[in-house]
C-alpha cells in the first residue's frame, strides 16, 4: 500500500495509470480491489496489468494529524473542528448526567434533571455551526441525480455472438 496509507481508516478515491495525460486515464474502482495477504494490505487489478516501470497515482484518505504545535486541518476548518469536538464531550456529559434527578425535598431549589437536556442543546448549536461552515446538509433540501454508463461488450472474445439470432435485415 501507498506510504502513509492507515489500514482500518483510508479509503481509495482514485486510481490513475497512466499518470501525464492531459485527460487523466481513472480506473474504474470495479477493476481493483485491496486485499490482504500474508505481507500486508495490497492493491490488485482485476483485469488491467500497468507495464512495468509506469507510475500509477493513488489518491486515498489519511487522518488529520493534530499536535501542540501542527495541525493538518486547514486553519479556516479549526473554529468547526474545535465546535464539533466540543459538541461531541458536550453528548458524553449529558450522557453521564442522565442519571442525574431532580430531589423529592422542597426545600432543594437545583434543577439537576435539565442538566442533559441544556448539554444536548448546546451539543446541537455546535453541531449546527460545523455543518453550516462545511456545508453538510444544506438547507435547500435538494436531492441531487446520479447517473452510472456501464460500457458492456456484448460478444465473445472468439467473436461469436451472445444472442440466438441474428441482426435484423429488414
């Protein structure tokens, strides 16, 4: 696999062979597969074979690294990034105070039974502003099309034909 590729995480997006086109040469991800031998994860072709020495491009998924002082998340992103990881510990607390009541004496005056309540609604605020500012699930509702062209060679590779009869004449 590609170096920095993370097994259990990335993901393939693209394959290209040969690479330097001007209309980049895609390979449909029917026609490979990633499978796990003995020596590690690795990509197999099932019907193309790249001539030795070409350069094969693979574009795939990588976590954000974040430390003290790097982070691999676009600076514009970090307001979101930090807003959904504090919506996420916002979802854990309300979760740890959901066995929280409210007391049967009068005379205790603390609302303890609101407390998840006002987590979840703070966790949904924070939610809220990550997909506005990354444009997840945008407001107009819309539904876009999607359409798959599946070239398929209706013959035999010894040029016979897979139908009974043959080409109408008239």
């Amino acid at each position: 696999m590609p170096a920095g590729w993370v097994d259990g995480f990335s993901v393939i997006r693209s394959i290209e062979t040969p690479t330097g086109n001007q209309v980049p040469t895609i390979v449909e991800p029917d026609r490979y597969g990633i499978e796990r031998l003995a020596a590690g994860l690795e990509i197999r072709f099932y019907d193309l074979t790249p001539p030795t020495g070409d350069t094969i491009r693979v574009i795939f998924t990588i976590p954000h690294a974040v430390t003290a002082g790097t982070s691999s998340v676009i600076v514009q992103d970090d307001p979101a990034v930090a807003a959904l990881a504090s919506a996420i510990l916002l979802r854990q607390l309300a979760a740890r105070h959901t066995h929280d009541f409210d007391s049967t004496i009068a005379a205790d005056a603390v609302d303890y039974g609101g407390t998840p309540r006002r987590y979840l609604d703070l966790a949904r605020a924070l939610e809220k502003e990550y997909d506005e500012h990354m444009g997840v699930g945008d407001a107009s509702g819309d539904v876009t099309a999607a359409m798959l062209l599946h070239d398929v060679d209706p013959g035999f590779a010894w040029g016979e034909r897979r139908i009974f009869h043959g080409p109408r004449t008239t």
